[in-house]
C-alpha cells in the first residue's frame, strides 16, 4: 500500500535541519526527517480533515509532490472514532497514507466550532457539531487521542481566544496554554516511540495581536524544550496587517533550529510573507476548498471556471502547470463538469489547486536554495489577493 | 494525453473477428478492432453519462481494463453542446480519453426520459430534462451529433416501445425504427471516414417480447448490411424470463460475423446468460450507479457497505480483487467515508465496481477460450440476484 512511491525506515528519528539562509531575511530551506519520509520545508501540508483529502484519492495527493498531509483530531475523535482507527493500525494504514503526518489538538475546533463550549483547567466541554452531543476534551485526552491515531508530528492541546476577545481572556489562554503544555509533555515526554513508530509533539505559541503576551507566551514554551513550535492564534479573524506583524515577530522568538508552523494559513501571499520571516510549515483548507467551488489558481491569478468565459476556452487552467489536468484538459471541459455537477470538476480542481501550492513552495525552495528570495516574493505577491472578506469567511467557515 | 497507456494508429479500419466459439453453445469470443484501439469481448463498457464517468478520472477507468466506454448523445447534445465538442476536436480529445467511444442514438432517453414527447415521421419533438425547453431530434440530427462526437462506433436513431405498449404501437416502431435506420445508413454510409477517423454505424433492433416483430425487425435491418447490430427495447421493464428468452432469439436472428450489443445490460446474471446466446458488448450504469450508493459487488455477492456490519470489518471489499482499493483499503475505512459522506466513498466504490465488472468478463472471455464457460456460467449466476424491483428501479431512473 505505498502510495508516495518511497519505503520508509521505522527507526529513523524526528530531526530538522537548517540547509540554505536566505542572505537578506529570516527564509530558510530546510529538511525535516519523519519516520514516513524526509520532507523539504519551507512545506505546505494539504488537509485530510476526516480521513481523507476531499475529492481525491492519496495516490492523487502523493502525484501532487505532497510528503506531509494534515488531520484533523476532533474530526476523527467523533467519526469513525481513534479507538476504531487504532484497531486498525492507526490513521496512516487506515486511510492508506504512508507519507509523513500532523495531527492537530483538535483545540482550535472546540472553541472555533462551539460557541457553547465550558473551559475549565481541566479541560473543555463542548458539543459535536454532528449531533450535539456532549463531550469533555482535556490536554490528556487530545494526547491520547492522537497518539492513537499515530501522527508522526502531534500537536499540544491550545487555547486559541476569538480575535477581538478581551485582554484578560487572551492572557489567561496564554497562561492556560502553557499550562496545558506542560501536561502535554508530561504524557508524552515530548518524543516518544510506540509500536515502533515516533511522534513528536509541538507546542503552540498564543497571544493574539498583543507583543507582550507573545513574547511571553514564546518564553514559556520554548522552556520546555520540544522538537517543534507552531504559531497558533493567527488567521482568525485579525486583519492582514496585524498577522503579518505578529508572524513576523513570532517567529523571531522560536528556536532557529526547530520547525516553526503558522497553523491555518493560509493565501499565497501570506504563505510568501510568512516565509520572508521564517517560517517553515504551513497547512490551509482553501485549495481543497476552493477547488469544490470551482475557484483554481494559476500564475496569473485565481479563475471561477464555472464562469461563462471559459465555456470555449481551450487553454488549460494554467499553461506553466505541470499537473495532470493542465497536461490534458481544457478550461472549457472543466468548466463543463461544474454546469453539469459532476464530481469529477471537484477533483480536478482540487487536483490542480494542491498541485499548484506543491509547485508554490519548490518555487519558493528553489529562490531560498539560490539566494534570490526576496526577488522571487516580490514577482509572485499580490496575484492572488485575498481581501479581509475572504479571510474572514474562511474563519467563519472553520478550518 | 495517453490515458489507455496505449497509442493508436488513424488508418486502422474498424473490424470483428471471432477467434473462439464455445464448443457447446453460443458464447464467442472476439476482437473489435477501432481507431482507438482492440478490444477483447465480449466486453463490458462504462457509461460517461456527459463526459465523465461518474466520480472517477479518466486515468482510473483505464486503469480498470476499460478500453471502450459509451458516452449519451442526448446529455451531450443537451449540455455541454455536440458543437462546441466539436469545436474542440470531438469527445475524445475533450474529455481526455483515448481508448475507443460509442455514444447512443438519443433515442431511448428521448422517449424514457420525456413523458411528453410527440412522434412524427420526421423524428421526435420532445422536452429537455433539465429545462424543459423544446428540441426536436431526427435520425439526420442524431447522426450529425454524434458525427460531431466522433465516436468510434455510433447508434442508429431508433424507436424503442415501453414495455407493455399496445402491440400496433410495437408494430409501428420496428417499421419506423427500419426506415430510421435507412435515413441513418444514407447519411453515412454505414462506415464514414471524419478528420483520419473511422466511424461505423451500428443498427438497432426493436420489437418488444413479441417473437415475430423480432424476426421482422432483424430481417429488415440485417437486409441493410451493417458493421455492427444492437438489441434494443429489452431491459425496459420486462419480466427477467421474457428478457432472456427474447435475447436468445435475437442474438440468433443476427449475423454471425458481426458484433451483437445488448443496449443497457446489466447484472451480472443477465451478462452471463447473455453471452451464453452470443452477444457481445454490454453497458449499463450499474456498476458506477450502485457505487455511488455504498453498494459494491464481490465474489459473494452484494455488499451495503454503509452497513454497520462493516464498521470494523478490516478486510477488503473483496479479497480475490486485484483494484487498488482492495489492495489497500478495508470495508471499515471504505464503509467510514460513506458514514463521513466523503466523496472519496463514492470513487473508491465506482474504480472497484468498474474493476469487478472488468475481471468478470476477463473471466468470460478466459472460459470461452478453454471451452469451458457453461461450467464457469453456472458457477458464477445466482451470486447477484438483481430481483424485478431492482430492475424496474434501473429502468425508472432512465439508463
């Protein structure tokens, strides 16, 4: 069941590595080294929220370059369930992935799809926006939970607060989240091996739009010494500006010798932003999204192929492309598949669009590699512009 | 743009031989040589409604075996158009696929379809489905259309009577259905050469369950000399014997030197008994309709696997199954995209059912080879009872 096309070595342990600097900035190119496979970073991690990649098939999204694919714990936790996926030799035989995977806390869910959700130190109460029904997640239970999916990379269980939530609330989630931390930690010791497979857990970095809160948040975390840090509590909400003031500066306080994640984002040009300040990983639902609304991205820009301007194009989304869609079909037939509601229009946009964001970060490595980022963010920016509305849609639509 | 792995040549002239009879009865196995390719029958081809086969690329119906698929004039004519396809190098270039192309006449849909529809000699007045805007078909535009198409092998406009109809009205539609078939033959000549491609008209045969309209219908379209003949009106709500017994005295009406296509069968069963009596192509939208509701065939018969029976059932669909989802999927991850109403259910369950019906009649044409297909036929029946419901079902919601 290899659908990434490498065989992988149960003992190789967790490792990043800076390789190449970029002269003028913060970018960097780097590998991370999983037990499922050696990942180039800066990376972008396609969403497998339930146990798939909407609309196509993992061989689909190892074709794409993907090496690394995101999960989603609440999701799995209620539907199929992880002691169900665990009986079956975790989520990478599950869903017959045996590229690298990061599982998150499920935290960001419990609190961005859940208004009536009750924190306490303990933990979180909050109901399945499937049926209602109650359910207690604690920093415990999302370990476990995880563990037993079996990630490669797990996440520790965050209070992420609402942009525009009061500075009391926001600092207290600091203090929570570094306590939560802790008890992450303690279970799992930070890296651990189980059933010869390691899984290394990463902390998250809160704070909101606040430098202070940042800084402290950053100082606590770091303290516990873990193999990764991921900048949480951004691309919720909070104008452009303000993310990329704060990615610029939270970034800046995470080891430079450990993986640094922005979770959630995002747009090309925040990716490109994010990069010039050093970050390394990224995960977003909007080109699977998009993809299932007939929205496609290329070099030029994003294109609604529903619309009645490609009826007779013959061009391929994108002619630069170099995926199997743009190989063989034309905007006009892909166009057609979305008027005449057929499933395949989703996975060929969706096909496109992940491939497109594969093709963005080897770009993007590449520049990085040759000493020419800051060049290369400049010519690419500002093509696929997102607009506040956009952004915030995508928060008001979960990630 | 290869799809089928396979390159062909533009001057092959399309061909039937038989290389093998079935010592004691009528089963034969063949070569259908087109312009896009040989293909072994008999053969079963996917339906690609309106240019897709229903949640599967193009790549994964190849992949199946699949080396001719039917497309429908009327979806096509209707949406997105037959002369913008053309404008665009006809069906195959438009939907990338390369192997071999039938598309029906038009005529089942526009008389199953259009409860309103008004017959006059000149052709059918008839309602969209989708609009219920007004079109009026002929045997002339149903020839330009799929002339238009460019499939390798086209259908006669023929007039197919319900089930049940008044005999006089039977009687009428073979005499029509003849004369139709004349204005067919006189726009093409029966075998026509389009932009370095071959295409061949095949005619239909009519006559509901009455034995001497048959004989009738055979002898009048036979008399017109054509490359390739198809039974029509059966598989339109007749009992399950009445079918049978009316396929056997068609197939035997037909010429032994020509290919004999059964239009819109079916189960498996039908296919079995069917090819006992001679005939030699199939298509229905079982295997991709059925998919697409959790129901998958195997070795031992039907599986829902959206039951709860299979939530933990870690075998795959079928483990005598050489697909790609058998070799790495279980029932309980395929069964958990359903409950989770992934799309991805839905095309793992079409590339195993296209799979299955691919190794069935591998199976087929391996039996008949080694003069022992009575035997395999009887092993191989009862395994997927269909039941008459299931059939009025198929004939209710149009094929």
């Amino acid at each position: 069941m290899n659908v990434t096309g490498e065989s992988h070595r149960l003992d190789t342990p967790f490792g990043f590595t800076v390789e190449h600097r970029d002269p003028g900035g913060a970018a960097r190119c780097g590998r991370l080294v999983t037990g499922h496979g050696v990942i180039e970073t800066p990376v972008f991690m396609p969403v497998g929220t339930v146990g798939s990649v909407k609309a196509v098939t993992f061989e689909q999204v190892a074709a794409t370059g993907a090496r690394i694919i995101l999960g989603n714990t609440y999701h799995l936790y209620l539907r199929p369930g992880h002691e169900l996926i665990a009986r079956q030799g975790g989520l990478h035989r599950f869903q017959g992935w045996d590229g690298a995977l990061l599982t998150d806390s499920a935290g960001f869910q419990v609190f961005s799809l859940n208004e009536l959700n009750r924190i306490t130190e303990e933990g979180v109460e909050f109901r399945s926006h499937l049926d209602g029904s109650r359910h207690f997640f604690s920093p415990e239970l999302s370990m476990d939970v995880q563990l037993a999916l079996g990630a490669d990379i797990i996440m520790a269980f965050d209070q992420c607060a609402a942009y525009g939530a009061d500075p009391r609330e926001v600092a207290a989630a600091v203090d929570r989240t570094t306590r939560w931390l802790g008890r992450c930690k303690d279970l799992t010791g930070g890296r651990t091996f189980r059933d010869g497979w390691e899984r290394v857990l990463f902390g998250i970095m809160q704070g909101g739009v606040d430098e202070t809160l940042r800084r402290k948040s950053a100082a606590e975390i770091v303290d516990l010494d873990l193999p990764g840090y991921a900048i949480g509590g951004l691309s919720v909400g909070e104008p452009t500006s303000a993310m990329r003031e704060m990615t610029d500066l939270a970034a800046g306080l995470l080891p430079e010798d450990r993986p640094r994640y922005l979770m959630g984002v995002g747009f090309p040009d925040d990716i490109l932003a994010s990069v010039a300040v050093g970050v390394d990983m990224f995960d977003c639902v909007l080109p699977t999204r998009m993809a299932r609304t007939g929205t496609v991205l290329t070099r030029d820009g994003r294109l609604v192929i529903k619309n009645r301007d490609f009826a007779e194009d013959t061009r391929p989304i994108d002619d630069e492309c170099g995926c199997p869609v743009c190989a063989r079909h034309s905007r006009s037939y892909v166009r057609h598949l979305f008027q005449a509601r057929e499933m395949l229009g989703s996975t060929l946009a969706t096909i496109h669009n992940l491939h497109f964001y594969q093709e963005l970060m080897s770009g993007i490595r590449d520049a990085i590699r040759q000493g020419r980022y800051p060049a290369y963010a400049a010519t690419m920016s500002g093509r696929w512009l997102a607009g506040e509305e956009a952004r915030l849609e995508q928060v008001r639509r979960g990630r």
